[in-house]
C-alpha cells in the first residue's frame, strides 16, 4: 500500500501531451499517408519514407571504432529497424504481482503457442538483466498488436496497465542508469534533467521498496527539467505513483541551488525554523543529460536526416558543467551516474574524462563491471577524434584559430589545452613575429610528447556503451563516479558572478560563451535549447567551489543575503503574504522565483485540520503537524491540501531558510479535496480524501471507516452507487447509513476475513465513497473502478481454483489417510493372527 497505488489524477488534456510527447515517430510517417505507406508516389505524393541514411554518420562512427568494422553491416542494419517495445511493472503497485503473473502464465504462453510456428515474431519475455522479471521486451509492432486477437488482447491490457500506472512503457535501455546507482530506502536523490520522468519513476520505486502499509520511505527524490512543458509530463508521469517523497523543480541543472544555511543565521531560532539539514546534497545524483540522441534513432528515424556531428560538440560543454554540478553537490562517499542516449565520444567519454580531470582524484570512476552481469555492454573508448566542418581533429592542436572558440580542449582524450599567443607573445627571442594560427603555445602544465593520436590515460574503459545489436536495444552510453571527497580548491579567482574558476576554467567559459554564438549546426530544439545559455551557464557549473567549512562542503553560489531570507522564510512558514518594508528586496525576489508556478506554503489552518483529524479520527501516530500544504496564498480558498514525508519537510524547511532558491513545480500528495455533496447538504467536514492519498492515511483512519464483502465491494465499482438498503450485507448497509454525511473510505473485505477491522497491508484493497442521505456512490474515477473489478475478478477466480483444489487434496488426503488406516487395521490384524 505504501506508494504507487497507481490511480492519479488523469485529465484529458495532460493525456494528450503526454502522448504526442512520447510519440513514436515511425508510426507518424505512416498516419501520415493517407493510405498504404509503401504507395508512395501516387495517393500521397508528399509522403516520404525516412531515409534511414547519413553519410556523414557513417563517416563518423566507422572512424570512431565504436563497433569493429566486420560488425558495421549488422549495426546500421540493425539501427534501422523499429525499435521493440519494452515496458516496466511498477513494483510498488499493489497489483504488481498480480500483473507479472499474467504475464509469465497467461499472455507468454499464448503469446508463444500463436507465433512459434511462423517463427517470424519473437514473443515477450523478461529482460534478463532487471531484477525480478519486472521488466519486458515485446517484438510487436503496432500493426500486429491489432491484427490479431490475442495481441489484440494483448494490447488493450498494455494500454489500460500503463493509464492506471501499473506498468510504464520505457525504452530497454533507458531503464539501466537507475539501477548502476544503488539507490537505499533513505536516500536523497537528485535527478538533474529527469523529464518526462521515467528515470525518476524507477527511483521513487526503489525508494518504496519494502515500505510498509501506511509508512513512507526516509528518502527522496528531486526530480528537475528545465524545459517547463516536459516538467508537465514529468508531473503526470509521476502522479501515478502516488509518492510523497517527491519535488519537481525547474531549475537550470548546471545551476541548481545548493540551499546552503549559513550557520551563523541569527534569527533562525527566532523563526522556530530549524531544519534538520543544513545544506541540499545528495547521496545520489542521477545526470542524464541533454544530448544529440543518436542512440535513439530506431525510435525517431527522422534523426538520421537531421544527424551531423556539430549536435555532439554543441552540447558538450553544458554536459560537462551540469556534470560539475552534479557532483558539487553529491555528498562525498555518494554515487553520481552520467548517462546519454548518444553514442558520441564528445558528449561521453570526453565528457566523462574532463571532470575526472577537473575532480582531480576528488571523484573516481567506478569498475561496474560485475554488476548486472546479464546486460551486455562494451567499455569506454580512451581514443577517438573530434570532426568539426568536415575536417578531423586528433588534438586541441589541430583546431584552427577560428574555430577554437567551439572546438574545446576537453573534446580531446589528453584534455590538453593549448591557448593562443597574446600578442607578446608572437616575437621570437630573435624578435621575428610568428604568424602562423597553427603556432599555438601549449599548457605549461602538459607534457609535449607527440600529439597527433591522443589517447586518455583515463580508465575509460570503465565506461560503458550499449550497442543496438548487441541485445535488440537502443543505445545508451552511462558511467559510474564516486565522489571520494571534497572537490578540489582549484586557484582561487572570482569570476564576474563572484564564482571560483581555474585559469583553465577561465578559457573554458571564454570558450563557451563563443560556442553559444556558432552552435555548430545544431538544430536546437526545446531539449537542446539550454545549450543556448552557455555563456549564462559557465561561471556557476564549472566552479570548483572554495570549502570554507568542512562540514558544510561547497557553498551555495546563489546564497547570498541571508537575513533578508531568514524574514522571508519566518513570514512564509506562517502562511502570510510578506509586506512591507522589511522585505522589500525578498518581496522582489519572490516574484522573480515563484514566476510561473504556485507558491508552496505550509499549511496551518488549525480549524481545518483539527476538523478533518476529528472526522476520520485520524489517529495520533499519524504525522501531520508541518505535513501539510497548499500551493495557495490564501488560506480561506485552499481547495488542495498536499501531504509531504519528513524527508521532503525537511528540504522544504531549508528552501524557505535560504529564501527559495528551488524553483518547485510540484510538490507532495493530493491528501485532501475540498467538496460539498452533490445533494446540496454540507457534510460536517468539508474535505474528502483523494484517491491518491487513501494508501498513506488508510491505516491511520479510525472513523468513517467500513469494510465490506466482495461482493457489495463488486457492486459498488459495478454500478457506482448503491442504495443502503439493495447491499447483500444488510449489516453492512445498516452501518453505510449511520456513517457521518460526507466522505468514507469502504475497504474490501475477502472471504478469508471475517471481523472488522482486518489487518491492512500492502495488499488491502480500498476506495473513497461519498455517504449520501439514501446510499453510498463511488469517488473513483471509471477506468480505476474497470481495473479494479478486471482485478479482482481475476482474484477470485484465482482463489476458487485454489480452495477448489485444496478441497480435492484435502479429499484426496482423506482417501490416503483412510487408505493408510484400512492398511495398517489390517497388517495389525494379520499380525495378531500371526502372532
Ligand atoms: C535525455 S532527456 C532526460 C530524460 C529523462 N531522464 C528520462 O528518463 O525520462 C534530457 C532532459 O534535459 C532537459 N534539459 C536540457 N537542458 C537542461 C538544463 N540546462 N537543465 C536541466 N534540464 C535540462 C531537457 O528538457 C530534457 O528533458
């Protein structure tokens, strides 16, 4: 019961984006023409197939070595055909095993029985390297999902699974970095570009592994995306779950606020403000980030037209700096996993060498190499080249002046950095000027042995890459890094913004902010168009912050008036609207940060409060002080209050301390909504629990509360309102209609219980109805209650053939005893006759 209860809020609209977001560009080439999609000429002459071509790509990987050249043909033939479908049990579902056994006894079976004999088809099976059989492959296409009947069937159970949220159509490989992070039940974990969220799914369900009824996991997840439009199908996406260990924020990753109270705070105690955390790091940070996606290509063909290798190195340096970020704010002894859906040494390996070289011993890559031993994967490349207008590159050396501002040192295995001679610098010691671009002077710091194959002395081959034919796969590219302890102080040198940079750092930003002018290319869209800010993005991500205390690690960039946020945050927690004077400059702040989404405020209305924990007699384990909500100003008009678990307390806490650096565009669990009876009557307390919130509160609830057979459970989900008298169960419709007008929760009662209350657990099955004057009606929406009675259904059907052949045993064990019995009476009597 504890997390996903997978019955979110689903409005029609957000259905919509999140479909087109998610849509499958094969299929749109087909819809578009407007008959048979090999007629190409004459019913729909504009329609053209992709050209499942790219000479340039071609060029680019052949010449990287990422497959070796007897296995090219295979790669690209490979490449070019549409991806299979995968998908992902929820595991936190309580329907979960419910599902997984459907899918190993039922649709595996028929699924095989039906298309082994044409041989043509794979059926579905496991992936085998994810725990647990939770994760499937399924080879068949749309096309064939309708075709025929048992795919058919097939089909609509993957359809109606993933709105409900018990299962998540995931691409194979995208569902491997979570599981290289080794995520514990009370972890903070930041996600730094996690739309649309499926990453951050497969997080929050590790975190509610083995999370009991009623209780919620110590950890949590941040889950944050620039790009507001995929926050929105972050948001839908994770609703699902049900968590309140979430937040999901809008932040500019490679800026994303390290919320670092300053110790000598004076008012803190003043504001009866003191979180428990002082500063937001993370025990694992999750970066996968922006890329050219050129891993994706069996799902979006329509990359093969568009691909050109300017798309990697644009995007290489705010890789590098959200990287930075990332592990600026890791804790030390944490794991950090970079991971990209691109196949490019530039925005993997080179990106992955760079920061090691920045950390400099401070962050080590991990040998995950016995890990998930099923997956296969081929190691980090420690060569390759950089290609820029056509002409390859081997080293930082071979980049013309005109093009240095683009083309960065940290492409290159070695990282070497060669800067142009200053003017001064173009006499030699006889006075003659040097004249060629070519004559560049290399790093003092770096060696001079010959240049024109670099190779890392990095192990890179730690690296790991998926490749399409290895596994009938996407490709992904993902590393594993430890951070071992604090970063490095590198030379100390305030930047424009007040930041610390390296003289490398120096010429690195100068760089940048030149890339942001030529972006190689690039054909920047919503997902690259942070890239675009390079020159905002530098100063802050690639800073290698100064340590002033070794307990506080690195300090926060944007932290800057601490008193003005210390007043803030005191007018905040008490739910007022700051005025005046005295936060003058807060005010101004606030206005800048809150742009664009709702303000969270705590909620503290204790009229309210008290008035819902009397009517549902809440009992006081439950914790609800400081656990409440609302995205509103104005506590006379909350029509939500939000739940949030004391891990997510805490961090709200310190967002407020420090003046509400994050930007949160979702936070916690629809507990309560206001409603009055549809008859007109007000109910005694006006707000009823949400569908979401039942599985957290439910164990804590001691009022209002039935339990009923199965069979008026099945009625009610069959006909949504039933009148007190018409339940099988007159007792039960006796106790419906002395329950308080408003709402009650009805909890499922299966055979084996017999008295109220039954046990509750991840198991229990339990829904919100509304007590009206003559009958009880559902507050579950349709396709809840469809699933529901599907499941059930399927239940108790389960549990007949077992009682069914318990009772044959049992018969069968009776025979035998009487058998034994009959047996022994008469070796008994032969021996006395014998004897
Ligand atoms: C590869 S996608 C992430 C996929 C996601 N982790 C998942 O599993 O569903 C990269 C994301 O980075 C976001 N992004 C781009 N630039 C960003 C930035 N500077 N800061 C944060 N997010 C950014 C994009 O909006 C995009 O959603």
């Amino acid at each position: 019961m504890g997390g996903g209860r997978g019955r979110g809020n689903r409005s029609r609209t957000q259905r919509k984006h999140f479909r087109d977001g998610r849509e499958n560009v094969w299929k749109r080439a087909k819809s578009h023409s407007s008959s048979d999609p090999n007629n190409t000429s004459t019913d729909n002459p504009t329609w053209q197939p992709f050209a499942t071509q790219n000479q340039a790509f071609d060029e680019y990987y052949k010449e990287q070595g990422i497959v070796a050249p007897e296995e090219w043909d295979t790669f690209v033939e490979v490449l070019r055909t549409p991806l299979p479908a995968a998908f992902r049990i929820n595991s936190s579902s309580q329907f979960c095993a419910d599902i997984r056994s459907q899918l190993e006894d039922d649709f595996m079976k028929s699924l095989k029985a039906e298309f082994t004999d044409g041989g043509e088809v794979e059926a579905i099976r496991p992936l085998p390297w994810y725990p647990d059989n939770l994760a499937w492959h399924s080879n068949f296409s749309r096309m064939q999902l309708r075709k025929n009947q048992t795919l058919e069937r097939f089909h609509e159970f993957l359809k109606l699974e993933n709105e409900i949220g018990n299962i998540t159509r995931q691409e194979a490989v995208s569902m491997v970095p979570p599981l290289f992070l080794d995520v514990c039940q009370n972890h903070f974990v930041l996600d730094m570009c996690a739309a649309p969220g499926s990453k951050t799914f497969q997080l929050l369900e590790i975190i509610y592994q083995s999370t009991k009824a009623g209780s919620l996991p110590d950890g949590m997840v941040i889950a944050n995306d620039l790009d507001v439009q995929r926050c929105n199908l972050l948001i839908h996406q994770t609703k699902r779950m049900c968590t309140a260990n979430l937040i999901v924020t809008n932040n500019e990753a490679q800026h994303f606020p390290g919320c670092r109270a300053n110790k000598n705070f004076p008012k803190a105690s003043e504001i009866e403000l003191q979180p428990p955390i002082s500063q937001l790091l993370f025990d694992r940070v999750l970066c996968d980030v922006p890329c050219s996606g050129d891993g994706t290509l069996r799902k979006a063909p329509d990359l093969w037209r568009k691909w050109n290798s300017g798309m990697g190195n644009g995007l290489h340096n705010l890789q590098i700096q959200i990287a930075m970020r990332g592990l600026s704010l890791l804790k030390v002894g944490g794991r950090m996993v970079y991971s990209t859906c691109s196949m490019n040494p530039v925005e993997n390996e080179a990106v992955v060498a760079e920061i090691l070289r920045r950390c400099g011993g401070s962050v080590e890559l991990v040998d995950v190499s016995k890990e998930l031993p099923q997956l296969v994967r081929r190691p980090g490349l420690r060569k390759w080249k950089v290609r820029d207008k056509g002409i390859w590159l081997f080293s930082h050396k071979d980049v013309s002046k005109f093009r240095r501002f683009g083309i960065l040192p940290s492409m290159f295995p070695s990282g070497r950095t060669y800067v142009a001679p200053t003017d001064g610098d173009h006499k030699h010691e006889n006075g003659a000027n040097m004249n060629s671009e070519d004559e560049l002077m290399e790093d003092p710091m770096t060696s001079t042995e010959d240049l024109n194959e670099e190779v890392s002395d990095l192990p890179l081959e730690r690296c790991m890459r998926i490749v399409p034919h290895d596994q009938n796969s996407g490709a992904f590219f993902i590393a594993v890094l430890r951070k071992l302890s604090p970063l490095p102080v590198i030379q100390e040198k305030p930047s424009r913004r007040g930041n610390l940079l390296t003289k490398k750092d120096e010429l690195q930003e100068k760089l940048s902010e030149q890339v942001t002018e030529c972006n190689n290319g690039v054909e920047l869209n919503s997902e690259d168009a942070a890239s675009e800010n390079f020159s905002e993005a530098a100063s802050e991500a690639d800073l290698i912050e100064k340590e002033t205390d070794k307990a506080t690690l690195e300090p926060d960039p944007c932290n800057t008036d601490d008193e003005n946020d210390s007043e803030e945050a005191h007018l905040l927690v008490d739910g007022e609207i700051p005025s005046g004077k005295a936060v003058g400059k807060r005010k101004l702040q606030i206005q800048g940060k809150w742009k664009g989404v709702d303000p969270v405020i705590f909620f503290k209305d204790e009229a309210i409060i008290n008035s819902i924990k009397a009517f549902y007699g809440i009992d006081e384990s439950f914790p609800f002080n400081g656990h409440l909500i609302s995205r509103n100003n104005d506590n006379n008009h909350v029509k939500r209050i939000y739940y949030i678990s004391k891990s997510v307390k805490d961090v709200l806490e310190l967002n407020l301390l420090v003046g509400q650096q994050l930007k949160i565009s979702s936070v916690g669990l629809k507990m309560f909504e206001r409603q009055t009876s549809r008859e007109g009557t007000t109910a005694p307390c006006s707000f009823r629990i949400s569908s979401e919130g039942l599985p957290v509160i439910l164990p804590h609830i001691t009022k209002q509360i039935l339990y009923s057979s199965p069979v008026d459970f099945k009625h009610l989900l069959q006909y949504k309102a039933v009148k007190f008298m018409d339940f099988v169960d007159t007792e039960f419709g006796e106790k419906a209609s002395k329950l308080m007008m408003g709402c009650c929760v009805i909890v499922l009662r299966d055979a084996k219980t017999l008295s109220d209350p039954i046990q509750l657990d991840a198991s229990t099955i339990a829904i919100g109805c509304w007590k009206g004057r003559a009958s009880l009606s559902v507050m579950v929406a349709a396709i809840d209650c469809q699933e529901l009675l599907e499941r059930l259904s399927a239940r108790m059907e389960t549990e007949r053939c077992s009682s069914l052949q318990e009772n044959n045993v049992e018969a069968d064990d009776v025979q035998d005893m009487n058998e034994i019995e009959k047996v022994e009476e008469s070796e008994t009597a032969e021996e006395a006759t014998n004897g």
